[in-house]
C-alpha cells in the first residue's frame, strides 16, 4: 500500500461553490487546530460555526516538510485547502512546486475546484510542455454544472489528470471528458450530511467503464476538497 503525506505548507481558504458548505476542515477541524485557525485569523466564528475568513498563510517549516519525506511516498497537496486560492500569491506556489520538482521519487497529487488558475499556472510554468511525470491534477466537481465548467479546463491542463465527484450532490455524467484517456481515474464520494443516491453512482460507474476509466467510490478521501 502506497504510503501517504498531507503536505500542508499553506493554509485557509472560502466559500467557492456548493460543494464547501461542509467543508469538512473548515467546520470538523479537531478544536486544537480550529484555535489555532482562530488564533491565525484564517477563520472566524460565527455563533458555533467556524467559517473561513479567506484569509491565508505561509508556513516554511511545513514547506520544507517535504525534505523529510521517503521516496514512493504519496503527497497529497494542501489537502486542507486550496493551493489556487485567489489570494495565494505565485511566489508562494512556486516555492511548493520547486519542492515537488526536486522529488521525483515521490508523487504529488494537486487538487483544486479553482481549474482555471491551475491551468493557467502548468501551463505557463511548463512553457507548454507536460508537467512532470510525477504530479496528478485533479479537479473537484460536486454538480453537472461545476463539472460541464471545470472540467474543460482540467483537460486543456497539460499534465497527469484526474477527477473527484465529491460531495456528489446530483447524477453526473463525465462522458464528454472520459474520451481518449485524458482523465486516468475518477473518484467519487458523497457525506453523511449529503448521501449520494446509489443510481447516481452506479450510472458514474457504468460511464467510466465504457471509456475504461479506473472509478472508485467511497475510498480514503484526503482533506476539504
Ligand atoms: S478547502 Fe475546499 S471545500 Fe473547503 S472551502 Fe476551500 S475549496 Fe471549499
């Protein structure tokens, strides 16, 4: 079994789409880290609920995390957030990918609902080449509407892809995207607050065989996306 690491190097993030409203670090952080996410101003109370104030933070010693790691170790990137958040500056994404770049022994797997920064970032940063062989770009969709958006943007990002449906909120159908292997797995999940109804995910499943698409339902899901 491969093992894993949540490289969190960045923390905070906000509201996006409807797939946020249970956040899960947002609102089920153990209390340890949600006071510290209060102390940091990366959110704020509102009654009981804790909600993202948007804003974000740096820390280097958990960038420099990734030094430590051991080869074959699956990076799981900013899993508590969301690497291209508007407010993340470039300079902080370069250092994370710089990182990542060195370690070619391990994999890093990047996801975001935010698509249209990730490509335009791998794309420029690889002049129009591929990313390196090492690195997954997912893109998270909860709706056929946030899929028929992201998704384009997702296949036009020159690199490994793949999809999560989480939560899934609705039947959605990948199809239009599953052709010629520009998508290597597709995961799916839903959550306790939001059950998906099991002809959703059968249907999801039926799409992705036909296109011979590894899916997976309900597995080990990493972080907020
Ligand atoms: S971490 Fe993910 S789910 Fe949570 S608010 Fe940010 S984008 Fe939404």
């Amino acid at each position: 079994m491969t093992r894993t690491f949540e490289w969190q190097p960045i923390s905070g993030c906000g509201y996006y789409s409807p797939g946020c409203t249970n956040c899960k670090t947002m609102r089920f952080a153990p209390q340890e880290a949600r006071d510290r996410f209060v102390a940091d101003g990366l959110v704020v109370m509102v009654g009981d609920d804790p909600i993202w104030s948007g804003e974000v933070r740096f820390d280097q010693a958990r960038l420099e995390a990734i030094r430590q790691q051991s080869a074959g170790v699956l990076a799981y990137v900013c899993p508590h957030g969301d690497l291209f958040h508007e407010k993340i500056p470039d300079t902080w994404i370069d250092r994370v990918f710089e990182l990542a770049e060195a370690r070619d022994d391990m994999a890093f797997q990047f996801l975001t609902k935010r698509v249209d920064r990730q490509r335009h970032y791998v794309n420029r940063r690889y002049a129009g080449a591929l990313a390196p062989s090492h690195f997954m770009f997912g893109a998270s969709v909860e709706r056929q509407r946030e899929a028929d958006e992201r998704l384009p943007q997702l296949i036009a990002t020159l690199g490994t892809r793949y999809v999560l449906v989480y939560p899934m909120l609705e039947r959605i159908t990948l199809r239009p995207f599953l052709r010629d292997r520009a998508i290597k797995f597709v995961l799916a999940s839903d959550e306790p607050e939001r059950i998906a109804n099991e002809e959703w995910i059968r249907a999801l499943a039926t799409d992705c065989q036909e296109f011979r698409v590894p899916f997976s339902f309900g597995g080990a899901l990493v972080g907020a996306q």
